[in-house]
C-alpha cells in the first residue's frame, strides 16, 4: 500500500502521525449482503471488495466485549489479504462503549476499546471507531471532562501494550442526547495523541435538523476540521456516509443514495473532496453498503473530470 507517514508539529496541541492514505478510498461498513449469500468466508472479503472496484473495509466489531470476539490468525489474515488486495481497514468499535457513563461503566468501556484496538493491531486497521456515548443527566462539562480523560488513559494503555499503529476514532454522533457534535469530536481528538476525528455525514445532517443544504455547508465542516487540527488532519479523514432520515430527536433511519427525499447529497461533498483534495476514507452505511459505496465512488470520479475539463 503506498501511504506515507508524516509528522506534524502543532505547537501546544497532541502530537499527531498520519499514515496518508494515497487517494480517496470506497468501501462498506461490514460484509455485504451479497457476500454473504456467496457464503464467502471474512478472508475473502478484500479480494470481492477488488473484484467490484472498491478500497476500502470497515470490520464490524460492534458486538464485542471485554475481550476480541475474533481469532488472532483469523483477524491476520484478514489483515494480510486487505494488504495484498490493496483495501484499507477499519474497525468499528463496541457499542456497549459509553464514556459518558459512572466509574464502573467507563472502566468497563475502556477495556471494551482497548479490546478492539488489539484486534485492529492484528488486522494492521488503521483506525477504531467508537461512539463516545450519551449524556444521561450529568452536566455536560462533567460527561465530556471525564469522557477526555478515559480516552487519554486508553490511549496511555495501547502505548504500554505497543500498540502504535491504529488510531482512535471518535465519531460524530447522529442524536443531540449523544456526546459527539463536531466540535466535541474535534476537541477530544486535539487533546489526545494517536486520535482521528470520524466524521459521519449523516450524523451531523440528522443531529443538527438537516444541516447539510448547500456545497458551502459542507465546506464548513472540513474548514473547521482543518482550523483545528491542521491539514493533514482534514485530508486524510474517515468518513461515514448514507443518506438519513431525522426527527427533532436526531436520527431514525438509514436510507439508500438513490431516495431523492433524503440528505445529506453526496455530491455536494464531492464537490468538496475535489475542490480540497482531500484523500478521505468513505465508509457506506447506507442499507445497501457496497452497492451505494461504488455509487459514490463513480459520483467523485464525475466530479473531478468536471474540474479537469
Ligand atoms: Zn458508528
């Protein structure tokens, strides 16, 4: 795989390595229907993802536990196979993680994601993603202090455990209840090394009222990213996309590409991945994961012969 890694030094902020990724890449969230229905076997996977033109793998550990639910040799090979098909892997994290929560739920949580973070080591992933969790009643400058500080003593335990190369994803989160605005996510990412904001589109969109109407409101997304936490930072983001339907309550329901009534539009964010150059990780959660993932693919690959034209 060709990536490089860079260091950047912002002064006063968390220090902070980027595995460049080479190009925008396409993938699904999870093994695709089809996939299974070939009864394919997980090591497979990358190779069929190839065959359909596709880049990118985001494995689904969202189940897990204390522990990784997955065999050692079988997350290697999966790893091994990703490297020879030329698809970069993710993890997503636990569900049962909630930072937000008592003592005795955060302890618990920080062993959750440390277990994902083993396996991603395994796998060579590149990034664990994780919900940060909901507020519950506590006030909010509390849930977020004590969120930020497990997230440090996580990431002070993969350095102990030598686990160097997967970075920690904090995702934007899809309902106001949730901890997880972008402004959360980029904090907590400023603050703590070896992090990466996850930017998940129709999170936003659904969290903030259909926030995503225009090219430019997108673009503010990715200006605020890179005010933050530099460049570098913006240009290699991992991306959850899928069309959303919301409530005041936030998110309800994933949809497919094709449903004109739903946002956000892919489109427009291509418009903006070419207009920055931006290398980003494009994971489909819509219900029709690969198919919707090569849509966007060929929807960004438009784009750009547009601008060389
Ligand atoms: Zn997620």
């Amino acid at each position: 795989m060709s990536a490089k890694v860079v260091d950047i030094g912002l002064e006063g902020r968390a220090k902070r390595e980027f595995l460049m990724v080479d190009r925008p890449r396409f993938g699904p969230a999870g093994v695709p229907p089809t996939f299974r229905m070939l009864k394919a076997k997980l090591e497979d996977v990358p190779k069929l993802l190839r065959e359909e033109g596709l880049d990118a793998f985001e494995y689904q550990a969202v189940r897990w536990g204390a522990k990784p639910q997955i065999k050692r040799e079988e997350a290697e090979k999966l790893g091994l196979k990703a490297s020879e098909n030329d698809v970069w892997l993710s993890l997503h994290g636990s569900y049962f993680i909630n930072f937000c929560g008592g003592k005795e739920v955060i302890e618990a949580s920080k062993q959750r994601l440390i277990a994902c973070a083993t396996a991603a080591e395994w796998m060579k992933a590149h990034t664990v993603i994780f919900h940060p969790g909901f507020y519950g009643k506590a006030p909010r400058t509390e849930v977020f202090k004590n969120c930020l500080a497990a997230l440090k003593e996580v990431v002070e335990s993969l350095k102990a455990l030598n686990i160097k190369h997967v970075k920690i994803g904090p995702e934007t989160m899809g309902k106001p209840s949730q901890l997880g605005s972008l402004e959360e996510i980029v904090s907590l990412c400023e603050e703590v090394e070896q992090t990466q904001p996850v930017i998940d589109w129709a999170h936003l969109h659904a969290r903030e009222n259909g926030r995503f109407k225009t090219v430019d409101d997108f673009r503010s997304v990715i200006e605020a990213i890179e005010d933050r936490l530099g460049t570098e930072a913006v240009k290699n983001m991992h991306c959850h996309f899928t069309k959303v339907e919301f409530t005041e309550k936030g998110e309800k329901r994933h949809h497919v590409l094709e449903e004109e009534a739903y946002g956000p539009d892919f489109t427009m964010l291509a418009k903006v991945i070419v207009e920055f150059d931006l290398k980003p990780v494009i994971i489909s959660e819509s219900p029709i994961l690969d198919l919707d993932a090569i849509k966007m693919r060929d929807i960004l690959q438009k784009e750009k012969l547009k601008v060389k034209v």
